[in-house]
C-alpha cells in the first residue's frame, strides 16, 4: 500500500526545493515533491507549500497553479518566494518587478502576531532570492513581517493561506526551522514520518515488484548498497550480491567489506578485475579519459558477471529522482550519471530495474539501516568514489602510486578514528600530489612524491568546507606518514573550499 505524503510541496523550481522536503522530513512530516500539474493526483493532502523559482509571475509561460482547487483542499498553504508572489497574484493583488535582485542576507521583523512567526524573535537574519516584489497586496491581506527598510516580506491572505519572500529552508534564515515547525502546528494532524512503518512498507513493496525473481545488486561497502542489499535480503528475495574489485579500492577494503556482509547474513560474489582495471588505465593521465575507461569497463565486468539479469536493483536516492530544472519539473526517472549506461537504459525499458530507496534522502537512508540494526561504522563510513583511488592519484596511475596512497590513507584513517574526529568529519583521504620534491632523509637528499591530506564537512557534496583539524594530530600523521610510507619526503594539507576546488582531486 502506497503511503501518502502529509505535505505537498509544489515544484516551481527553485534550487533549494529538495531542502523543503528535506526540513519537512526532519520535523516528522512526510513530504514530497510534485510539479504544479500534478497537484490533483493527491486528493487529500494535510498541507500544501509552493516553492520558490527562477521565473516571474509575469511571464506568459510561468508556472502556475489552480487556486480555486487549493482554496477546496481546506488546509494551510504557505507560498515561499516565488510562491508568495504567485498567492498574492491569484488573490487579486499586484506583483511587479523590483529595481534591483535581493540576493543574500537580510533582517525579518515579524508584526501584527501572525501563528506563522509564534516565539520568533524581535528581529532575525533571513536568506532572499528575489527580483519581483508584491507592491500591492488584495484586500483582506496582512503584513505579518517586514525586512530592514520596511519592506513588506511576509503576508497573510486569510486564514489559510500565507506568503514569505524568504527562504525558510536554508540555514542562513537562521529561524527558518521555526517557521515551518509554526506551519506545521497549523496542519490538522501529527508527524506521521516513522522510519519503521516506512522500513515494512519498503519490504512488501519490495516482495512486490520482484515477484520471485532473482536481483542482482552491485555492493561497494558504502552506505546506499550496503542498506539497499539488506532491504533486499530482510525482503525475503534471491539476491545476488556482486562485488567488482577494480584494483583501486583502499588498503584491505576487499576482505573488509567481504566481511562486513558475511556479519549482516549476505553472501558477496567477490569479481577481481584489479588487472583489467589497471591495464585499461595504464599511461592514461587525461582525468576525464580515466574515469571513461573505468566506469565503462566496470559496466561491461559487472553485466558480464551477472550475466542474464532478471531483475537489478540500484541504490538511487530521492535527490537523484529529484530534477529542479527551470521549468520546475520533477525527473520521472534518474538523472544522467546513473542512466547514461545503455545497459541499464535497456533493462529499465524492459522493466527489470527497482529503486528501493528512490524516495529517502541520504540521512532518511542512515534511519533505516539502523532500523535493520546495521552497524553505525558502516552507516557513517566516508563516502568513496566510484573509480577508487584512480581520480587519488592525479595523472598516470601505478602499482608504486597506488600503494604509497593506500598507506598513507590508512594512517590517516586510523588517527582520526582513534582522535574522534572521524565523525565530525564528512568526508577524508590521503591523495598524491603529482610532483616530487627534495627532501632530506637521514644523510641523504631525497626526490620524492608529496601526498595531500583532505577532510571536509559538507551536506550534499556540491559545496564543502576544509575541516579545522588540530595542529597536534596533523603533526602526528604527517610524522608516522613520513617516518613509514616509503617514497614519500612531503605532507600536504588541503585547505581549500568547494568551490573553487572540487572535493577529489580529479
């Protein structure tokens, strides 16, 4: 049986629609996301929020909604940005274009007692993303906030429906949270979001559409396959659980991750393809060329291995189903880094393709792999690129390369868990730079290779921060680097932020 999302949230295409439904989720609603034209397919919503978008209400071709058949629904609608102006439009009032785009911070000052802004205080840093302005408001409507120059950047309509210019979702809207925990309490009913409920609703939905098939699942040891192949296995199907060592994965992560599955009841069909992998990379120093030969030949050794698929199951994640483009549609299916592969083209038009996971985020994925009693190191383990340490070792990847970053990683590793800092970690790694230097060691000068370490903090992978660690444990690993990894005479630390640099090194 389908579960029915509380909120609805109308996709008119702004970039930071995914982190309504994100915030909505964290409050305990279970929320999603449909485009306008899709508004009607669920009758009975709880709430309903229109999202912000790169349009203006007064173009010809805007997005648009019904608001005849919102005002039938009887619940709390609140319009952000965007949505906002669109509400005031269909009530009769006037949006026209501002003298200048308000991007970044300003300073809400609620009024008038407005339910929406219960307990906020006096005076609060919001995020704007805006060019058009509401200059006049219908009758009936009320300021129920204002920014620093008077502007008027919240509105009540009626007693239903209300308008924010501001971006309750994101962090810099510092009682963002609080607004939409004020919205919520307006909604006739309790948090319904249990990972739980939603965890047995997974497994007979799974039961379901396998329909005793055999499936087929490629594992890796991180969190999305690792939860995916439980969900599989706890539903009761013929799993296969294929695991491709392409000859660039960390120091012992094979038997590791071999191990880790025997723990949780799953069998791994383990395929050693490092040679192939290694042969299909030699002399390649072009980033883009490398992860092209990688990435086709991991398709052609993992199909091959499988070889007649009744049934495969990916690990897509609701931000990858999710496709804000400027019209404000939403993906029906995954978006072209995970469906590029002919292969999977063919087998997805043929029917055989599952997404299990297809409407959780990432930390909704985490919830539920607790819910099956997966361990936390596993759940939390760092993300890991697909093509290994291949985009770790910039240029020309060897056999020498290779171990000098396996070693150095490990170290690297091992202080962080053993210091705490791990956890607080998003994502870490010990890459090569592709120089050498001269250094000294013993009575003797050296001409080595540098290595970098990394750690950032980040939500999503699109922008990250370098992590502040200690002076005092970068010390300790640089010390045991150089001391015990052959071939290297220099330690790097990595402080810059995405953008400009990207998180890997290729």
């Amino acid at each position: 049986m389908e579960i029915l999302p509380q909120i609805i949230v109308v996709d008119f295409g702004s970039q930071y629609t995914q982190l309504i439904v994100r915030r909505l989720r964290e409050l305990g609603y279970y929320a999603k996301l449909y485009n306008p034209d899709q508004l009607k397919e669920h009758p009975s919503p709880k709430g309903v929020i229109l999202s912000g978008g790169p349009n203006s209400v007064s173009d010809p071709d805007s997005p648009d909604v019904d608001i005849d058949y919102l005002r039938g629904l009887e619940v709390p609608v609140l319009g952000i940005c965007y949505g906002m102006q669109l509400l005031n439009k269909k009530h009769g009032g006037t949006v026209e274009p501002g003298t200048t785009r308000e991007y970044g911070p300003a300073t809400l000052s609620p009024e008038n007692g407005s339910d929406l802004f219960k307990g906020l205080s006096e005076s609060s840093q919001i995020w704007m993303s805006h060019s058009d302005t509401c200059t006049k408001l219908p009758e009936g409507a009320e300021v129920i906030g204002r920014n620093e120059d008077d502007v008027p950047v919240a509105i009540q309509l009626s007693d239903k429906f209300y308008g924010i210019q501001f971006h309750p979702e994101v962090t810099h809207s510092h009682e963002g949270r609080s607004v939409l925990e004020n919205f919520l309490e307006m909604v006739d009913d309790e948090p319904g979001f249990k990972i739980e409920a939603f965890r047995d609703h997974l497994i007979e939905q799974v039961r379901g559409e396998v329909a005793g098939r055999e499936v087929v699942c490629g594992v890796s040891g991180g969190v999305d396959s690792t939860v995916l192949a439980v969900l599989l296995h706890e539903a009761g199907t013929k799993l296969r659980a294929i695991y491709v060592d392409n000859g660039l994965m960390r120091k012992d992560e094979t038997p590791e991750v071999v191990s880790q599955f025997e723990k949780l009841g799953i069998d791994v069909e383990v395929v050693d393809a490092s040679e192939r992998f290694l042969e299909a990379i030699a002399g390649v120093d072009e980033p883009e060329e490398k992860r092209r030969r990688i990435g086709d030949l991991f398709v052609d050794v993992f199909f091959g291995a499988a070889d007649n698929v009744e049934l495969l199951a990916q690990g897509t994640l609701y931000p990858d189903v999710i496709e804000s483009a400027t019209s404000g549609s939403i993906a029906s299916t995954i978006k072209t880094h995970h469906n590029r592969v002919q292969k999977i083209l063919d087998l997805q038009a043929e029917g055989k393709v599952i997404e299990p996971l297809a409407e959780l985020f990432k930390d909704e994925v985490r919830a539920l792999g607790e819910s099956f009693g997966i361990p936390r190191d596993i759940l939390y383990r760092h993300p890991f690129p697909g093509p290994g340490l291949g985009v770790r070792v910039p240029g020309e990847v060897t056999e020498e390369k290779l171990r000098i970053v396996r070693e150095g990683d490990a170290i690297f590793m091992r202080h962080l868990k053993e210091s705490g800092w791990y956890d607080k970690v998003w994502q870490a790694y010990c890459g090569l730079l592709p120089i050498k230097t001269v250094g000294v060691k013993g009575d003797e000068r050296s001409y080595e290779w540098s290595v970098a370490l990394r750690a950032v903090i980040s939500e999503d992978a699109m922008t990250a921060d370098w992590v502040e660690l200690p002076p005092e444990l970068l010390r300790k690993i640089s010390n045991e680097i150089l001391n015990s990894v052959a071939g290297i005479n220099r330690v790097f630390y990595d402080i810059s932020t995405k953008p400009p640099a990207s998180i890997e090194l290729e």
